[in-house]
C-alpha cells in the first residue's frame, strides 16, 4: 500500500496548448480494486503526438480538465491484485497504453486484436494516464524489464515501437531487401520504422526538413537521406529506384506527404499510416490503385502478442529509442513545447522519480 495519499499528476485547465498544463500536487492516489489490477510507481513517462491532440482537444473525445495525461509509462510495481500471477511488487516494469477488458468476447478479442475492439481505450485518452506518481492498469498492460535498461528509454519504449512494429511486421509485412520509405524521421514512431526495419534487413530511405536529424539517421543504419523540403520528392525516388519505386511506404503526415508517398509507391507498392499530423483528408486516383495493384492499410497501437514481441527484443538491447530529452515534472509544459516544435530527434520524457 502506498505511504502516501495523494500524488503528483500533470493535468490541465483548458484545451489548448502547453500553457494550459498545470501539476496537480494533491491528486488521489489510484487505489487497486480489481483482482488483476497492478499500481505502479511511475519513474519516467514519454511524450507522444496522441498527448498533444490530447490537450488540444480530439473532435468527439475531449478529455475533462482533471485528468491525468500521458500514455507511456515505465515504473516498479508497488501494489497488485489478488489475481495477479506475472509481476510482483517491487518489478521494474513497463506499461502498454492499450485498454482493454479482459472479459470481452467480441470477435476482434476472440481473435486477439484487441486493438479493434470497440471497448479499446489508451491511457491518457481514455483512462487516467501516466504522467502521475502512480497508475493502476490491468496485470496484461505490464511487463518486466531489467534492472539494466535506463528509466528514459524504457518510458519511451512501448507506445511507438508498438505502433511501429504492427505497421511494419504484421500489416505491411516488410521483407528483408524490400525498400521502405519513412516519412519525418526524428519523431518515436518513424524511428521504432527504421530500427525494426534494419533488423529485418530492408532498405530504409528517410526524409526530414532538418540535415541533422539526416545525419543522426545515417548512424542509425539509414541507407538513403532525402530533405522533403524539396519539391517533387516522388519523382526523385523514382529516378533514384530506375522508375520502380520503392515497396513500402511509412505515411502517417497525412494531406502534406501523401500525393508524393505514392508517385513513389512501386507496383504491388503497400502504404501503411498510422495517423494525418498535417490533415486527415487525402486524394486517391483509383485507376493508379487498380493499375499499380498497391495496398493502403491503416494501422494503429497493437495487441498482445505484438507487445510481447517487441519486449523480448528490447529486453535483450533491441529496439532501444532514442531520447531527445529528459524534462522534471515541474517542467512538462516546456516538453510539450519541445514535442510541438517538431525539432526533436528521438522521445521526451518526463522525470517523476529519482533514477538510482
């Protein structure tokens, strides 16, 4: 049982910006009421563009001022349920976002997708986030790390190398000498694309506005670095590819990038998105689709055995994010402004425990 009563829990007044971001010191402490729940004491949480839309305001699911933001989490089990088998109190741990219940029997939980269930909730979104001294979650939400992996690259672990890793492995199904194009690298879900992309052994061209962040791709196994601030940048692909094009495109700008993802999608091409940071709304000639035969997927977060995968990897020093930032708690409004400026090269985190 926690000593205390009451926590620290980053909040907000109004939809809007960072501005609008207050600590809460005297927030109740999340009690364990259900047998599977798990309370964890959260060390590090990590920034995602969800937490930005969160505070701006999503159309049809704004969240009450009061509310714990933050999805990411990685922190040591302080209290568990009854039920509770797979940590015990004192694991160091780090948390999916992706709610479920465990109970539901809808065809998606049948078939272990839960992500498309329609009870299927993110913290921060849906539930009491993760930017709190603590947060109770189902015992599915949690796995163990070692005591090895730092507290800032394990917070930044789960949310986009998950979303990453079911956009590439399981509905893109990249392949090993496949060519992938990456739009934006620098942001979580971009990086988790090139890693788990040069794990598999494709090749992997990114874009970016900023030669920097070119640059740190390259050390990252980056084979082509393109600067998307250039007009016609489907073209050039295609001239650098021979006319083919390239055999997976990682869209999730939205209206900005989509006309060019596909002059640059090859045939039998598949573009995966997981999401429209410049807008929600793009164009298809469908005579291209028929014609090129591509595939346009949508995907999002994943589900367990997805989660599972991606923890054994980064429990054996796979998959590591980088980290472009580490803020205290006190200073949460100024990583939000960090994650808004887009100049970032890898996940910002937010400090809530001392680190040993």
């Amino acid at each position: 049982m926690s000593l205390f009563h009451t926590m620290r829990a980053l909040t907000f007044t109004a939809h809007g910006g960072p501005d609008q971001l207050v600590v809460k010191p005297d927030a109740p402490v999340p009690s364990v009421h259900a047998t599977d729940g798990v309370r964890v004491r959260v060390h590090a949480a990590a920034l995602n563009r969800l937490d930005l839309w969160v505070l701006q305001g999503i159309p049809g699911a704004k969240v009450k001022p009061g509310w714990a933001l933050g999805s990411d989490g990685a922190g040591i089990v302080e209290a568990v349920g009854s039920k509770v088998t797979s940590v015990q109190v004192g694991d160091r741990v780090i948390i999916n976002p992706g709610v479920v219940d465990r109970s539901c029997r809808c065809e998606y939980c049948r078939d272990g997708d839960q992500p498309l269930c329609l009870g299927y909730g993110v913290l921060g979104e849906h539930y009491p986030g993760t930017i709190a001294d603590y947060v109770v979650v189902p015992e599915a939400n949690v796995r163990t790390i070692p005591d090895w992996l730092p507290w800032d690259v394990a917070a930044a672990f789960p949310l986009a190398t998950l979303t990453a890793w079911r956009m590439i492995v399981t509905r893109a199904k990249v392949r090993a000498g496949e060519n992938v194009l990456i739009w934006g690298i620098g942001g979580g879900v971009a990086l988790a694309a090139l890693q788990i992309c040069k794990h598999i052994g494709a090749n992997v061209w990114v874009t970016s506005g900023s030669p920097g962040k070119l640059e740190k791709a390259s050390l990252l196994g980056a084979d082509h670095r393109l600067d998307h601030t250039q007009p016609e940048l489907g073209k050039t692909i295609r001239a650098m590819t021979d006319k083919r094009g390239v055999d997976v495109v990682i869209d999730s700008v939205g209206e900005a990038t989509w006309p060019q993802s596909l002059i640059a999608l090859g045939r039998r091409g598949r573009l995966v998105t997981c999401g429209g940071t410049s807008g929600p709304f793009v164009q298809v000639d469908v005579r291209r689709m028929f014609w090129n035969q591509w595939t346009l997927m949508g995907s999002t977060m994943g589900n367990d055995a997805e989660f599972d995968a991606i923890t054994e990897f980064f429990r054996h020093g796979s998959l590591q994010p980088p980290v472009d930032s580490v803020w205290p708690l006190e200073q949460a409004s100024q990583a939000y402004a960090r994650l808004a400026s887009g100049q970032q090269f890898g996940k910002v985190v937010v400090q809530l425990a001392p680190w040993e």
